[in-house]
C-alpha cells in the first residue's frame, strides 16, 4: 500500500509543474490506444466502475502500454505476490494450530511439495497470470481519497481533476522506452 500511495502522490502535479503529456509519451501512448481522449475515457472509465476500494494502473510491458486494476492493496508488479512460507500465517493462530501432533504441525509449517507454487522452491518462477509490467501511472480509487472532498456522487469529479494534475513528465521519466533511449544517448556521448 505505500508503494501504492508514493506512485500516486508522486505523479502528482505541483502547481508550478506542466500538465502537458511530452511528444515522445504522447506517440506512444497514441500507438497503443489511438488516441489521448481514448486512453484518458478509458483510464477515467475503469477507475470509476471499480466498486471498492483499489488502484488503476498504467502500465508498459513489451513496448505497450495496458491499463490494469488492483484491489486493496494490490500491486501490478507480478513479483509481488510471492509467498516464502508453506502456510499462510494471516489465517492462523494460536489457537488455530493448536490441539496438533508434532507431526500435524510440522506438515502445516513445512514446504510439503518441492515443485510447489511458492516458497524456496519457485525462486524465478512467474506466478500464474503475472506479466512483466512497468508501471507508469496509478489512480487511487479509495473512497477516503475523494469521498470527503467531493461527496457520494463526487467520483468522476475527483478522476477528471486528478487526471488535470497528472505530471506527465514524472510519467515520461518512468517509461520503459525512454530509459532505453537515454542510456543509448549516453553511450554516444
């Protein structure tokens, strides 16, 4: 959820910043969804049809950019997820574990499968669904975030202001592309 919240607040727009999407962002933006106002109705669209909170992501993967939604606290990177115990520690306590034998115990605690789907054993493995993804740009649909400022029928209002502040330059620096180009830039220097 900090992730979350730090690459939301930093796409952010001071009110000295510009607003205006770079050229270079713009054309590749522009490859992808056709046009600013498609990807600007569809970004805004998603984010106000999430029911609950969550995030919706703009995100670069394979030299295309896609829009993703995580729920909660999700995160689009797939790398996230990654479980490292055999039991999920959330859904147990202490009194959930106890009355067990030693052995009992022991097959809860314990990796009981070395080609399983998480734990030592998948180091490297991409888990199921995952894409390698660059996120670019984050909305937070959280009702907290707008709800208090523009009321129960106040979601749209706050997506539209928030996509007038978004720093497209902050958005351009995270571009998969344009690290690419500049290290290539600072090679031929």
């Amino acid at each position: 959820m900090a992730y979350n919240n730090h690459f939301f607040f930093e796409a952010l727009a001071s009110a000295s910043s510009t607003t205006t999407i770079p050229t270079k962002l713009a054309t590749s933006l522009i490859s992808t969804f056709g046009s600013l106002d498609t990807l600007r109705d569809e970004l805004l669209a998603t984010a106000e049809a999430m029911f609950g909170p969550g995030f919706v992501w703009l995100v670069q993967t394979q030299g295309q950019f896609r829009i993703l939604t995580t729920y909660l606290a999700g995160s689009p990177l797939a790398g996230a997820h990654t479980r490292l115990q055999a039991v999920d520690m959330n859904t147990q306590s202490v009194g959930s574990m106890g009355g067990l034998t030693g052995e009992q115990q022991k097959r809860q605690t314990e990796v009981q499968n070395s080609a399983g789907s998480f734990g030592p054993y998948s180091e490297g493995k991409k888990r199921p669904g995952g894409l390698d993804v660059q996120p670019m740009l984050c909305v937070n649909t959280w009702e907290h975030v707008w709800l208090p400022l523009y009321g129960i029928m106040g979601k749209r209002y706050y997506l539209e202001r928030w996509w007038e502040n978004v720093d497209w330059n902050v958005v351009l620096n995270r571009s998969q592309s344009s690290r690419i180009s500049r290290r290539n830039e600072l090679i031929r220097e």
